[in-house]
C-alpha cells in the first residue's frame, strides 16, 4: 500500500494555500515588517510580491464564496417561486 506521504499527496496539502483570515494576518505581519525603516529594500521588494500572492489568493477565494452564496441565492429563489 502506498502511502500518501510516499506520493506526494501529504506534502501538497500542507502546502495548500492559506484561508482568508491567515492571509489577512500574514499581510499585517508582511505590511509590518515592510514599514520597519531596518528592513533592506531587497527584502521588501520580496515581502511585497509575498503579499501580491496573498491578496490574489484571498481574492480568488472570496471570488468563490460569492458564487456559492449566489448559487444559493438562487436556489433559494427557486424554491420560493415553486411555493
């Protein structure tokens, strides 16, 4: 039996992106270290391309919840026009 840590699988799901509420707070901690004037520049071009990825990744699972909230809407709908 092959095992999931053997395949690869184990490893994609700890790397699996942050939720919503994680990326906001490692965007404050990004944000903070970016203001700190002892910061190099270098590190907060990287900090700041760190936080891009974060906000894309936010958005697109807030992008996500809106449609499902929408589906649901809709459903809803559906169910009261059948009343």
């Amino acid at each position: 039996m092959v095992r999931k840590a053997e395949t690869g699988e184990g490893k994609k799901k700890k790397e699996e992106a942050p939720g919503i509420e994680e990326s906001f707070r490692r965007l404050d901690e990004l944000l903070e270290r970016m203001e700190d004037e002892e910061t190099p520049l270098e590190e907060a071009f990287s900090l700041y391309e760190q936080g891009l990825g974060l906000i894309k990744n936010a958005g697109a699972q807030i992008d996500r919840i809106e449609q499902k909230l929408s589906l649901l809407g809709e459903e809803d709908q559906e169910d009261t026009d059948d009343e």
